[in-house]
C-alpha cells in the first residue's frame, strides 16, 4: 500500500523537543469506496428499493399476524416432527463429530508429518464445509429416499466438516511436550496420541460439538423443506395451505425446543470450559 | 517415590460416578433418536443414483458455466453475491441498535433480556418463512432474498456486537473523561476504534455465510443461484447440476481465502 502512501503523504507533526514524527494517512476512505461501489452494483443487480420497502412494508406482518394467536389444538400433530428434528440433528451431529476426529488428525501439521497428506484433508475439509446443506440434503434424498435418515446424513455431513476444521485448529495449538515425552517412554503414536493429545482436546471437542449441535436443529427446521424429514415437512405444508395459525404453533414450539436445548447446551459448555 | 506416585493417584477427585451418568444419559439419547431413522423405501437403486450424481459432478455442462448471458453461472453467481452482499449491510445495519439495545453494560437488565429474546425469535424461525413474507412486499426476484438475507443475518451479528459491546474497556472512556472530552469525542474517540474492527470482521464473516446459505432463497423464488441448482437436481440434470455446485464451491473458498486474510489483518490491527 505504500503507493496510497505517496499519493496522500502522511501528515507531519513536530514536536516540542524539535523531532518530527509521521502519521499515516488514514485508509478509511478505499474501505468506503470500495463498499459504497459493491452497494451501487448490488442494488443496480438486486433491484433493492427503499421506497418500496416503505410503501409496503406493512404487507410483511400480513402473514404474522395471521400467525397470532396460535392454534394450540395442532401441537398434538407437532410433537413427533418436532422429536424427529431433535433426533436427527442429535445422531447427525454424533456421527458427524466422531468420524471427523481421524481426518482431523491427518489434517494437523504436528501429527501428520506429510504435508500432502494435510493439504489434501483440509481441501476435502473445505470443499465439504462449501457445499449447502440444503445440496447435500437434496442428494440424501435421491440416494436414500425421502425421510429422516436423508436429513441425518446432510447433518452429518455438515457436521463432518466443520468440526473436523475446528479440531484440526485445535489439536495443532496442543502442547506436544507430553506426546514427545510418551513417544521417548517406548508408547507408539496412537498410544501417545490418546494419551496425551486427547484429553488436551477434549473439552474444546465437547463444547464444539454441543454448540453444532444447538445450531443443526435450527438447521434441522429447514431440511425438511426438500423432504428431508421434521419440523421442516409439515411446516412447508401448513405454508402451503397457508393455514397460518397452524404455522404460528409449529414456530412457537420450535422456538421452545430451540430455547431449551440452548440453555441446556449452554449452561453444559460452561461447565466444561 | 512410587508411594508418592501411589498417593497423587488416589487424591485424584473421584467423578466417575458422573462420567458414568453422562455416558450413560448420551448414550440413551442416541440409542432414543435411533428410533427416528425412516426412509420411504427408494434406496433400491440409491447406489445407482449416487454414481449419476458423481458422474453429472465430474462432467459438468461447460456450456452453462462459461456462458455469459444472464443464465449463464456466472451472472447467478454475481447475482449471489449481490444478494450476499446487500443483504450483510442491511443486516448489520439492523443490527446495531439491537445490538446497543440488548448489552446488558449499556441498558437495564430487562430491556436488554427482552432485546435478547427478541433476537432469539428472529433467528429461530426458518429463512423460507421469511421468504415468503417478503415475497408479498417486494413481489418474488433477487430483492426478496436481499431482504430475507438481511433479516436471517440479524440473529448472528446482533449476537457478535452485542458481545464486542460488552468487552468494551470503560477504561478509555474514563481517561478521555479525565482528558475533558466531550460526549461525541468520546464516541469518536473511545468506541468507534474498540468496536470498528470487531463490527467489520463480523460483517464479513457472515457475507461468508450468507453467500453458502443463499441457495436456500431458491427454494421460494427470492432470485440467486439456488432456484437452477434445485431446479437441475429435481429434473435430474446432474451436469447443469453439477456445473453451478463448481462455480458455487469455487466461488465460496476464493471469498473464503479473501475474508480470512482481511479478518486475520483486522483482529492484528
């Protein structure tokens, strides 16, 4: 950047005791130019008007205020959708977070020591952690027809990538002093792996994984959309009926089951840190 | 010197009883949603299926993805971003009085719970929801899924500000104090600097996000690459298919690099 610096030079001061010292333009003004430029093209792209949003803004609370009150009567058809989202956002997220552990560990420089070994995992980690959801539930759904496992699998694998990078984050900062010490006492490196990385690790695992978890069944809500099993299934067909009431019950109950399951994951991950 | 070993090794709190119970209650619970894995039975020619997709994947329809009208992936993708990218600033936008609203340093206690609940309600009800909301005000198109972005947005960032507002140190605003600057030298000053890096980083990690989600605004029509991508799967054409998920997938890890290196460049100073 030492053009912008020549262009705009920095601002001199002179100080009492006769020393001059330079202060650097500020790089404020690229910052907003650049985004002042990417809003124009955008809202050139998207068509995005204000007035409009003023004018008929109040054609947004429509539908939520068809949503108030509520038909409690349809809980009894919410409970099992609702369960069925919990289960497989709880059994996507285990298996997620337990398979990626090995590649988690041929990911981390410290353990693995072939670096095209590394780069290969952590591309695969990344191109998998690109892929929507949504994508991966689609295909899910052509491979093992609709239903839940077809949603289990897209949490899966989602839950796959995005531990696995955190983890390999994680065990590389691990202090390797007690690995080197186990690997000196005769243990062979799986044995010193368990020994003195695991439970190193072990906390940031448990909490990285209670937080995916609360986080894939909200996830879990919007999978069933491509009939990938859940909440998701009968809220897009209440959508379709437009039988609001009844789609203001499944959003209450799933608020609730959301609040509790962060509480519980909340209060669990303080406990562990 | 074993003694001691031996020792240490008994004063060692005893909480596998608790181990034990956690075990066990996880172990419960997976065995429970077991109980929940269904399909409806069309996994007869799943495997062949799988290899189509890999195939299609592998074999992607170059047409599509080099051409430069406005089916082409290239003008959905730079649609995507557009999406992305407005929706990110108006999000964060929203965000800030919510944010300042909901700081438990700044407001009384239950103003700032109740901003915090009401952050909770927005994240929690599904992005298609809202798409359909905002397919009534804006008619159906990209500005739907700006707005519908923006609002999806809300959730996270509010949540990230509201904590970069809470880590403020009150120190500096205590020396300026001292200093007698006034109120708008204070905000000049004394939190725009402390909040200013945060809020950026924050705003570009979720334009990240937001550009990985955006296939989620096909699903009502709200514009973006996600309608031809459900569009191609749902009629099977697994190379059109696979020749947007290229260009999405390229496109994500080439915004992914940028943003990392600008967060890791902002959090340095």
């Amino acid at each position: 950047m030492s053009i912008y610096d020549k262009i705009f030079p920095p601002k001199k001061y002179t100080l009492d005791n006769g020393k001059a010292v330079e202060q650097k333009r500020s790089r404020a003004p690229i910052y907003v130019i650049f985004v002042l430029l990417m809003s124009y093209i955008s809202v050139k792209v998207t068509g995005f008007d204000p007035a409009t949003l003023a004018k008929r803004g109040n054609q947004f609370f429509v539908i939520l205020s068809r949503m108030f009150p509520p038909e409690y009567g349809y809980f009894n058809n919410i409970v099992n959708p609702i369960l069925d989202t919990v289960k497989m956002s709880l059994l996507g997220s285990a298996l997620g977070s337990v398979l990626c552990l090995p590649f988690a560990m041929l990911a981390s420089t410290n353990i693995c020591k072939n670096r095209f070994v590394v780069a290969v995992m952590r591309l695969i980690f990344s191109i998998i952690r690109t892929l929507p959801t949504l994508v991966s539930a689609l295909i899910a759904t052509f491979i093992f027809g609709l239903g839940t496992i077809a949603g289990t699998t897209a949490i899966a694998v989602f839950s796959f990538s995005y531990i696995g990078k955190i983890m390999y984050e994680e065990i590389e900062t691990v202090d390797m002093g007690a690995f080197e010490a186990m690997e000196a006492m005769g243990f062979n490196r799986t044995e010193a792996f368990i020994h003195a990385i695991v439970p190193q690790v072990m906390p940031a695992f448990l909490s990285n994984s209670l937080y995916n978890f609360e986080g894939n069944v909200r996830y879990a809500a919007v999978l069933g959309y491509v009939g990938a099993g859940g909440i998701g299934l009968i809220l897009n067909e209440q959508l379709g009926w437009r039988e609001y009431p009844n789609v203001g019950m499944i959003l209450l109950v799933l608020f609730v089951t959301v609040f509790i399951i962060e509480s519980v994951s909340r209060y669990a991950r303080k406990k562990l840190v | 010197m074993d003694e001691r070993i031996v020792k240490a090794y008994e004063s060692r709190p005893k909480d596998w009883i608790w181990q034990l119970a956690i075990a066990v209650i996880v172990i419960g619970l997976l065995i429970w949603s077991l109980g929940a894995m269904e399909t409806s039975g069309a996994s007869a020619n799943g495997g062949k299926m799988a290899i189509n997709i890999l195939n299609g994947i592998v074999h992607p329809d170059q047409e599509l993805l080099f051409n430069l009208t406005k089916e082409g992936v290239p003008y959905l993708l730079v649609e995507t971003i557009c999406i992305a990218f407005m929706g990110t600033v108006v999000g964060a936008i929203f965000s800030v009085p919510l944010a300042f609203l909901s700081a438990s340093n700044l407001t009384p206690k239950p103003v700032a719970f109740i901003g915090r609940i009401l952050i909770m309600i927005i994240r929690t009800v599904p992005a298609f929801v809202y798409g359909l909301m905002f397919i009534r005000v804006t008619g159906p198109g990209p500005f739907a899924g700006l707005m519908t972005m923006s609002v999806t947005s809300i959730g996270m960032v509010s949540k990230m500000y509201i904590e970069a507002i809470e880590d403020l140190d009150t120190k500096i605003l205590e020396s300026l104090d001292a200093m007698g600057c006034s109120t708008w030298q204070k905000i000049l000053y004394g939190i725009l600097p402390q909040l200013m890096p945060n809020f950026a980083s924050t705003a570009i990690y979720r334009f990240d996000i937001n550009l990985r989600d955006a296939t989620v605004l096909g699903l009502v029509g709200a514009g973006g690459i996600g309608a031809p991508l459900i569009f191609a799967m749902n009629a099977y054409r697994w190379n059109e298919a696979g020749s947007i998920l290229i260009g999405l997938v390229v496109l994500v890890l080439i915004v992914e690099w940028i943003s990392t290196k600008i967060r890791v460049k902002l959090t340095r100073g």
